[in-house]
C-alpha cells in the first residue's frame, strides 16, 4: 500500500507544497519530480555525499532522506546557492584552482563547503579535511578541491572575482 | 573568466548534463536481475510473476536474443545476456522493464531463477589447474576488432591470451652474472569506482537505434551494436553527454548491448540506471601473480631480466588481452637491459570481468618491478637510486629493439622529485623515503578524425568523439582550434560526442586524445583556413602568401577583412561557413606516428611515510610526482590529472581491494569498499610537470594522466622496505599486513 501525504516546504527560497508517497526519497523527488538534476546521485547509501542538499542550512544526504520528513522545512540545492547570472565564490574557487574534473561530486562539494564557511568562516586546514571527509571524489585527488577551499578560508575569492 | 574551460562552470552549477539526467519521452526503466551463482547452469527462468505485476512492460531473458549470438571486442565471448549459464556473481540473467523504475526494482524480486551450480575456478591458480573447469569451451578472436592484432588463446584451456616478448638469450646471461635474484608480487582487483555508475538509455526504431551512453568509446559500442543486431552503422547513433568519471571502465563496451535488447525487446525507450554496486559487478581491474628475475654484473649493471605475469581476467575477457600484453612490456621500465625473457597471460575465473582501467597492466608491473629493483639493490649492497641511474636507458636508446626510442630522461624526473623533498625545509630527512619510476607504452592508436567549422560570425564548432570525462578534452581542442586559426578560445564551442555528427574516431583512453585527436583538429583547423585563405585570394585577386589569419578575420597585409566580408562578397549572400576536415592515420606525417608508442608516458615518484608500530597503519605526509609531459595545455588541469592519478595509486597501495571469497564477491559495496577521502592524501604533494616541447602532439605535447598512479605503492613499499627491512609483496599494504611483518621481524 502507498500512502502519500500532502507536505509544504521551502526549495531554494521558493514556497513549494506536494504530494509525496510516503516511501519517497528526498532525492527523487528533487531530481525527478521538480526537475532540478544538479543534485547528483551516486551510491544510494549516504557514504558519497554527492547528493548533498542543505535541510536548514545543515548538509544531508537527499538519497537516504525521506522526502516527508522535510515538511515545513527549508531545502537548499546547488541551483539555489547558483547566483542567476554567474558563480558564488565558492563555485568561482573550484573552477579557478580545477577543484573538479568529471564533476558528478561537484555539486556535493559545494553543498558542503557552502555549509562549512557559514558555519566556520575560516577553517583550518584540519578542519577543512575533517568537514569534507564525507564528500568522495575518484577524479580530483582532492588536492586542488583542497586548495580551493583553503584560498575561500583565507578569504582570496571574492563574490566578483575573475 | 573567459579563458577557463566552459564544462566547468557547467558542472560548478549543477546545470552539466550527464546520462543519468537524461531523459527520452516514454521511456521505460530496466532494473536488472543478477546472479548469485559463481558458475552455474541455469535450469529454468520463471517471470511470469513479475510480468503480472501492475506497470511491468516485459522481461528480457537469455532466449529472447540468443539468436544474436555473442559479442565481444577482441574475443567473441559474450553473451547479451545469460542464456544457459551464468560465470560470475553479478552476471545479467534478467531485465525487468517496467514503467518506473520503483515497479522494475519490485517485480525484478518476483524473478525465478533455479541453478544448478557447476565446478568453479574462482583465482588464477584454481584457472590454471589440469582438472579446472573450462569457463569458455572455445575461444574465438577478433582479429583487428579493436586493437590491431588480438588475443592468442590456448584452446582447450581458460587461458585467453599469451603474449611473449624474447630479446637476447637471458639463459647465457643469467649464467654469466654475478647476482641472480628472483621475487614474486600479487596485485589484486581494483574497483573503478567513477561516482557516476554505468548508465545506458537505447531507443531501438525499426532498423536504427540510438544509445545515450556514459562510453569513453563510442564507436566501439556503434560497432559492436552494429554487428550484433544487424544494423548498418550509419543507423546506430550513439550519443555522450558528459561522464561522470571513466577511468577505462566506461571504455571498450559494457553493459550497451544489454539495454539495447531491452529495447529491441519492447521496441521502446529504455533506461537502465545501474548503482555503484552494480558497476563494481560490471568490470574492475585485472589482478595479478607475477614473478621477477633479474641478473646483474658484478658492478650492478642489469644483465637479463625475466619475467611472468599471470593476469586474472574474470569471466568475460573485455580488452583483458591487451592488459596482459602491455603489462609485460610495462615492466620492463626506462632501463637498458640487454636479455629479456617477458610472458603474460590473461586467465579467465569466475569472478567480475576484467577490464581496462588508468594505464592498462602498469600498476601491477610496476609494483612488481620496482619493488624488486630495490630488493635486487639491497642484495648487492648499492643504494637504490644509484642502481636505478646505473641501468636507465637515456633519452634515445630503446628499452627494447620493438618500441620507440625513449623521448625523455628519467634521470631528470628522479632529480626533481628528490629536490621536491630537499627544498623544503620542514622535511624530515629522517622519515622513511621510497622511490619508484615508471615508463609506460600507451596503445594509442593514431586514428582520429576531426571538423572544425568557421562560421561567418567567427565563432567556430569542433566536432569529435572525444568524450569530455573530466580530463578537459573538449576544452583542449577547443583551444588548439583556436590557436591554429587565431582566433580567441571563447569563439570556439566543442560539441558532446555523437556518432551522427562527429567523425570516427578510436576512442577516449590511453592518454591519446590531446596528442592524437589534437592533431586531427589541427589539421582540419588548417583546412577551415585554407579555405577562408583561397576565398580571399579568389575573390579579392590577392597572393596567398599575403594573407594571414588575424582575430575576427583575415589580414591581406594592408588592411583587415572581417569573415563576414569574406562570405558576403565570396557567396552573394550574408552567410556561410567553411567546414574543414582533419585526419590522422598511421600513415601521417610521413609514418612517424605509427611507431610504437607515440610517446612514452613516465613518471617518478617519491614518498616519505610514517609507520605506527603499534597498529601497522602508514601515512604518507609527503608525496613527489614528476612526468615529462611534452608542454602543458592547460597546468591546473594537467595537475589534476596526475594528483588524481596518484591518489588512485595511494587507493590500491594501502587499503582498495575488490575481494573475492569463493568467487562471491564480499565487499562490492560502496560501504564496503573504500577509495581515498580527501583526509587520506598527502598534506604535503608536489607535481612536477617537465616540459622540453618534444612531444609529437600540438605545440610539441605528449598524452599524459596516465603514468602518476604507476610509482605509488612501489615506492611506499620501498620506503617500508628501506626502513623496516620488512617487505610486503601482495597489495594492498593494509595495517594488519604490515603489523604481521613487523611482529615476524622481531
């Protein structure tokens, strides 16, 4: 039996109230219901965090997410954190310093970097390695993911950089 | 930002269209049904349960297309799907298609299989055995399919293919040396593990289908779907929107012929999603058993070296064959041996098939090769790096009679990594160091075509097969088109890879593509000038030779006319474009691209580590890669290559291990099976790209992303070597290994 429910919340600023089937992940109904792909899916069992969305400004997995459960809350992907007419600064950071290559974790990353410096402005490096620890990436080494992230801690890329 | 490439700021805002995004109007979902028996006949198939399920199409099982016969790219091996027997866990038996993937995924659990288990050869060993079961009956090569040449199966046996490499007579010089040591090494089944799964979309209309496809060889899969149902080529469109990671597992062909027959099946749309798990079934590196043997003077000059590799090639040999071969060329490294007696085998067992992956057969001959250079070192009492100095070949000489002389000096490479670790002063000279170099042989094969079209407005189209995989090609030719035609990067916009519009090209793999396609659209860059140059010299009565391309047209000396000028007064009316075409064959630039290998791809690597006694666990706090890469296009993607490379490297050399226990596979999970995180990477990685400009590729450019995974874990060993005395010869070096080897030295 499915049993769906009504829920209301908040998707990258934008009122949005659907009916869900109880059973369905935050993932699916991001990517394939309201049409927003950049969340990527990967594993399926919350180890990759390439499905990285923010629930109240805090970073989750939308693959292991009940949908439901983000009733009257705030959800924020990588298209609400894209300005409309160009790149936050930490996206500008990860093109700027190759932070990607293939880029299916991308969208993870800067989910969780997003996160990191709202809450710790300028991490050290320490805690930049222990934030990001569970956003896996096959591509990049992590080395220039790293530096990128390190030159928005120092406070090198402005909104308006390059 | 203008000069950053475009497929990043695509991919930064989540706006990049990979195949799982992808969607194809009324398309049904495939979930497939895999299965749980190592090698078993399969004794009946009932779906009837799952097709009475609300939303469920149809299920495609082995009798459906068994009239297609097998498939394969070198060995005709393959079934579309199992027909009468399956000869790995994770083989596909069934595809549900099914309206939504949820009802596919439900029904598929109503699937019936019954098996009846048959004897099994799981390792190399058990292949290997007089009495071992025959996983194939028979074996059929596809001479010149893929690769030129194919496998040399022994018939009657699970081994698929031997090469051997014989220069010299290493028996006269075994017997006249010094020194004889001899070392055996295992490397075991690596996981690709892109975080994009294999993904397949396959539209079969009539007598043409279209795939969507995460392929790094399109055109490998257009044939081999060409061949097997019947189709001519110019109806089977195969499309690449961008991948999310490849590493050889998305080359060759995978799991395309399957969707197809769901789709052929149901004579609609159909998706098949697979999950990290699934693709950990679909294909992982060749395992290896291989022993060494090196003879040396008296003054610790290499006399001979042997060796024998052993690769395990899983159920289906895929380019397993090609594994073998170029492993035993890739162990015999940038040094001048005189004698050399090289054998690989590629075995069949019944475990996921083998595959291609970052560098095919280096890391296992590499790990075996320099770990043992630095055993035979210690044997003879000489550091190690002067024994390697004492025995590389120089830039010039060849490491065998058959291969291209090497262009580059390894020498150099060791120096830099080892100032790399001298120039900085916090380095402990007291840590263990271990080093490691490499010279591998890229199969890549010089056939590309390109078009570059120059459009009235000045902007320009390059068209190729290269898929753009995150190493930058598209923006890499993009780049070279800009540059041979002058005009600025941002005029020139690359197209995704479709076989209906781009040209026939070999594929994306090997480190080819910037030097080989690179050329062809070099080459049709020239062409598009040409053109727009005998417009002018036609039209306006001028001498070519005082024609010259310049940003947004053509400067005739005296004055500037713009492109729109150009066709405007050539065709009579305000429009058109030129199209230019390029080609690279074996047969251009006077043949000096059909020798073997184009280029040598090398690398040297240095380590320091920290053991902890207690528990065995190293950490690497200090890394130094160095490759001569011919020049550099683009540094921060050329970095990225060789950081990602390396970090693959410390993957297998410390903790990645696909396992097998009876031929189940025990950690084919994401959870299960860990690739490094960004904590596990050297705090401390210093990438040294050498450029001399002598590489045959644009601008002097060699291929490279390749060689940095290859020193890794010979060079981590060496330093556990040279300070513990403590030898690890099977991979991956896990705490409780070295914990062991350490208690057994006390």
């Amino acid at each position: 039996m499915t049993y769906a429910l009504p829920i209301s919340f908040s998707l990258n600023g934008q009122a949005t109230a659907i009916e869900v089937p109880t059973h369905t992940l935050l993932i699916d109904l991001i990517r394939d219901r309201l049409g927003l792909k950049g969340t990527k899916r990967s594993c399926d069992m919350e180890v990759c965090g390439a499905c990285t969305v923010l629930l109240d400004g805090e970073p989750i997995s939308s693959c292991t997410t009940l949908a439901v459960d983000v009733d009257r809350r705030e959800v924020t992907t990588i298209e609400g954190v894209t300005p409309p007419d160009g790149l936050s600064r930490i996206q500008k950071a990860f093109v700027l310093h190759g932070g990607l290559q293939c880029g299916f974790c991308t969208p993870g990353f800067i989910m969780a970097v997003t996160a990191l410096l709202k809450a710790t402005p300028h991490p050290t490096d320490e805690e930049i390695r222990h934030y990001l620890h569970g956003n896996l990436c096959r591509c990049t080494g992590y080395t220039k993911i790293f530096v990128a992230v390190r030159s928005l801690a120092a406070g090198q890329v402005s909104e308006d950089a390059a | 930002m203008s000069s950053v490439r475009p497929d990043l700021i695509e991919k930064v805002t989540g706006r990049a269209e990979y195949i799982t995004d992808l969607t194809v109007p009324g398309m049904l979902h495939g979930f497939v049904v895999r299965s749980p028996a190592v090698h078993a006949r399969i004794v009946s198939i009932d779906t009837s349960a799952a097709r009475s399920m609300d939303g469920v199409v149809d299920v495609l099982v082995g009798k459906d297309v068994a009239s297609f016969g097998r498939w394969g790219v070198v060995l005709k091996d393959r079934p579309i799907i199992a027909t009468d027997r399956v000869r790995y866990v994770g083989e596909p038996v069934a595809v549900v298609i099914a309206e939504t993937i949820e009802i596919a995924e439900n029904a598929a659990e109503l699937v019936d299989i019954e098996y009846d288990e048959l004897p099994r050869a799981t390792t190399i060993q058990e292949a290997m055995a007089e009495d071992a079961p025959l996983i194939h009956e028979r074996h059929e090569n596809l001479q010149d399919f893929y690769f030129k040449g194919g496998a040399k199966p022994t018939q009657g046996s699970n081994i698929f293919h031997t090469y051997r490499s014989n220069v010299g007579d290493v028996d006269a010089a075994e017997a006249a040396a010094a020194y004889v040591h001899e070392d055996h090494f295992t490397f075991p089944a690596i996981s690709h593990f892109a975080m994009e799964p294999h993904t397949v979309i396959a539209d079969f209309k009539g007598d043409s289908l279209t795939v969507w496809a995460g392929a790094q060889t399109p055109t490998a899969v257009q044939k081999v779907l060409s061949r097997l149902f019947g189709l001519q080529l110019a109806k089977v469109r195969v499309i690449v929107p961008f991948v999310g990671g490849g590493f050889g597992g998305k080359a060759s062909v995978k799991i395309e012929p399957l969707v197809a027959a769901a789709s052929w099946k149901v004579q609609r749309a159909v998706r098949v999603a697979q999950s990290i798990s699934d693709s950990m079934l679909t294909c992982r590196r060749l395992g290896a058993d291989v022993t060494i043997r090196t003879a040396v003077d008296a003054k610790g000059r290499i006399l001979a070296k042997s060796a024998k590799l052993l690769l395990d090639g899983g159920a289906y040999s895929d380019t397993g064959s090609a594994v073998a071969t170029k492993s035993a060329n890739r162990i015999i490294g940038p040094y001048a041996v005189p004698n050399l007696r090289l054998e690989a085998s590629a075995i069949y067992t019944n475990t996921v098939p083998g595959a291609a992956f970052r560098s095919i057969g280096g890391p296992q001959a590499v790990w075996a090769k320099e770990s043992h250079m630095d055993n035979v070192a210690a044997a003879i009492g000489m550091d190690p790096a002067e024994f390697r100095l004492k025995n590389l070949a120089a830039r010039g000489e060849r490491t065998r009679p058959d291969l291209r002389a090497l262009d580059m000096d390894m020498s150099e490479l060791m120096g830099r990594v080892t100032q790399s670790f001298a120039s900085d002063s916090q380095a402990s000279n007291r840590r263990p160091r271990g080093m490691a170099v490499a010279a591998t042989d890229p199969a890549n094969t010089p056939i590309a075509n390109a078009i570059v079209r120059l459009k009235i407005d000045g902007s320009i189209l390059v068209s190729v097969s290269s898929v753009e995989v995150g190493q930058g090609a598209h923006a890499t030719m993009a780049r070279i088109a800009a540059q041979t035609l002058k005009q600025p990067f941002s005029a020139v916009s690359t197209l995704r890879a479709d076989t209906a519009v781009a040209p026939y090209d070999w594929g994306t793999g090997a480190s080819r593509s910037t030097v080989v396609v690179g050329l062809s659209v070099e080459n049709a860059a020239l062409d598009a000038a040409d053109q727009i140059l005998d417009m002018v010299m036609d039209v306006w009565e001028l001498p070519k030779e005082s024609l010259s391309l310049v940003e947004g047209g053509v400067s005739t000396g005296s004055e500037v006319l713009t492109f729109h000028q150009i066709f405007h007064r050539t065709l009579g009316v305000d429009s058109g474009e030129v199209v230019g075409r390029g080609a690279i064959t074996p047969r251009s630039k006077k043949g000096a691209l059909a020798e073997s290998p184009l280029f040598w791809e090398t690398s040297a690597g240095l380590a320091e580590i920290v053991v902890d006694e207690d528990t065995g666990e190293i950490r690497v706090p200090r890394y130094a890669s160095a490759a001569d890469v011919g020049r550099v296009i683009n540094r921060v993607a050329a970095e990225g290559q060789d950081e990602g490379a390396a970090t693959m490297g410390f993957g297998h050399a410390l903790y990645e291990q696909l396992e097998f226990e009876d031929g189940q596979p025990i950690n084919a999970t994401p959870i299960d099976y860990m690739i490094p995180r960004i904590s596990d990477v050297p705090p401390v990685f210093d990438t040294i790209l050498v450029e001399n400009g002598d590489g045959p590729g644009p601008g002097g450019a060699k291929g490279m992303g390749e060689g940095a995974i290859l020193p890794v874990a010979p060079a981590i060993a060496n330093a556990l070597f040279s300070a513990y005395g403590i030898r690890i010869t099977d991979l991956p070096m896990t705490p409780e290994k070295v914990w062991r080897a350490l208690q057994k030295r006390k």
